[in-house]
C-alpha cells in the first residue's frame, strides 16, 4: 500500500519535470535586444553572440537534442537550403544544451554547413527565454536577429519548413 502511495506522489512529479515546459521561461519578444553573452561552439571554440548579433541576420534555432528525429529534420532543412540562406543574409546557429562533442558529431554525421552552440550551462537558452522541458531540453523556438535587435521569432517552430520561415522573415524586414 504505502509503494502505491509513493509512486502516485512520485511518478507525476517525475512525469511533469520531464514533459512541461518551464513556466520560468517567457520568450524574447519582437523589438528586444539581442542578448549580448558568450559562449562556446561545437569545437569548443568561444562565441562573442554581442559580435555576432552586431549587423546583419542572425538565425537563432533552438532544438531539444542533437540527433534526434525533429533536431535532425530541423538541421537538414536548414542544410539543404542553405544556398537560399546565405543568399538571403542570415547566419544560422543552432543552440541545445548538448556538449561540445556531441554537436560536433551531429555537424559532422549531417554535414551542416552552420555552426552548433554547445549550451550545456543554458545560458543561452535561458538568454533568450526559451522554455524548458527534463533536464534542460529547450523546446523548439527561432529567432531572427537583425542589427542587432529581434525582428522575428516562431514559438512553434517547424522542423521542415525552418529555412524557408526564415527566410520568409528576413525578406519582410530588409
């Protein structure tokens, strides 16, 4: 009786740190600052995103983890269209609070031609207040920085069509 009593106190507690986005989050909304913090690529190599946001388009997605079905889908997406990308202006990263490693072997096992920040602190994410599920899975969110500043952003972002919202987005405020 009291191991039933238990895992009736036990297994929602455990069910909601794992599936409910954290209620701490509140996105950066249009018009915001781009946040000006550093942090480090998949090759461990440090990234100033203050300098980076500086001028012109900046892509900034945000996936649960590397090489999983929908991260996969998402990167591949912006892989095969980033000819279109550049073309338009924007630089792509793609953030998860995975190692180092671990988005290196992702780039590496996809060919993406786009650097992967490696957040294991969640800085980043936390940054851009994007919500949070488990262990530090930031949920699917974009956000185009222009000069700057964000002028775009996709709360529910799509894994298939990532590139060409984007780009979409980048046209409308050029």
């Amino acid at each position: 009786m009291k191991t039933l009593i238990v895992a009736a106190i036990v297994l929602p507690l455990i069910a909601s740190y794992l599936f409910v986005p954290s209620l701490m989050a509140e996105p950066l909304s249009v018009g915001d600052p781009a946040p000006k913090l550093k942090t480090v690529d998949e090759n461990g190599k440090a990234v100033d995103l203050g300098e980076e946001f500086k001028s012109g388009f900046t892509l900034v997605y945000f996936y649960p983890k590397a090489d999983t079905p929908g991260c996969t889908k998402q990167a591949c997406n912006l892989r095969d269209e980033f000819t279109a990308v550049s073309k338009a202006g924007i630089k792509v990263f793609g953030v998860s609070n995975d190692s180092p490693e671990a988005q290196k072997a992702f780039k590496e096992k996809f060919k993406l031609p786009f650097v992967l920040l490696a957040d294991k602190k969640g800085e980043v994410i936390k940054a851009f207040g994007v919500p949070t599920r488990g262990p530090g899975f930031a949920s699917r969110q974009s956000f185009l920085v222009k000069d700057g500043k964000i002028v775009w952003r996709d709360l529910k972002a799509k894994p298939v069509t990532q590139a060409q919202d984007a780009i979409a987005a980048a046209k409308k405020n050029s």
